[in-house]
C-alpha cells in the first residue's frame, strides 16, 4: 500500500492526546518515511505552558505528489510533561501568495 493512499485513509483530525499514551498513527506514518520531506516548518511560543510546532511534509510516490500536514501543542517545561496536548493533522497543497509589506522611505 502507498503511503499517501495510508495517510488519506487516515483521514483529518483535530484532538488531543497525553505525552503519556501512545502517539498518533499519523505521526508514526511520516516519521517511518525514508524519502520524507519537510517543506515548510513553524514553531509559535505561546508561553509559560506550551508551544505549538506545525511540519508540512511533501511525500512523492512514482508521479504523485501529496503534502500533509501535522501540527502538535509541545508541553513548555517538564512540569507540562504528560499533560493533554492539542494536535491535528490534514492534507493540504501549496498555494502562492503575493504579500505586501510598507516599509520607510
């Protein structure tokens, strides 16, 4: 079975999860990858209890391109360890986006 086909049947998902218990399907999925990808990488600090880190992963099989997308709440400091944290994950594209910034004359 291809990976991606494995990853679009695992479908989107938005939940949670404690560093406790066993780690999504997912994230096991693209971390088995040998040919993974990282195209885009983000990490928001949110403060004193947690961050949020957020990967796409540009996965090619034979012609077929997909990109996924993985984000998970990253517990700040050790006493945050084993709590309930956030996580989703969802196929996307890439799309360009022309942005205009002001800067002094």
């Amino acid at each position: 079975m291809s990976y991606i086909k494995k990853l679009r049947e695992l479908g989107s998902f938005n939940g949670s999860w404690s560093y406790y218990s066993e780690r999504d399907e997912r994230l096991d999925v693209l971390e088995s990858l040998d040919f993974e990808k990282v195209v885009h990488s983000e990490f928001k600090d949110y403060g004193r209890w947690s961050n949020y880190e957020t990967k796409v992963y540009e996965i090619t099989e034979g012609e077929e391109v997909a990109y996924f997308e993985y984000g998970e709440e990253i517990p700040a400091t050790e006493s945050q360890e084993g709590m309930d944290c956030s996580f989703h994950f969802r196929e996307v594209k890439p799309k360009e986006v022309i942005k205009v910034i002001y800067v002094a004359k």
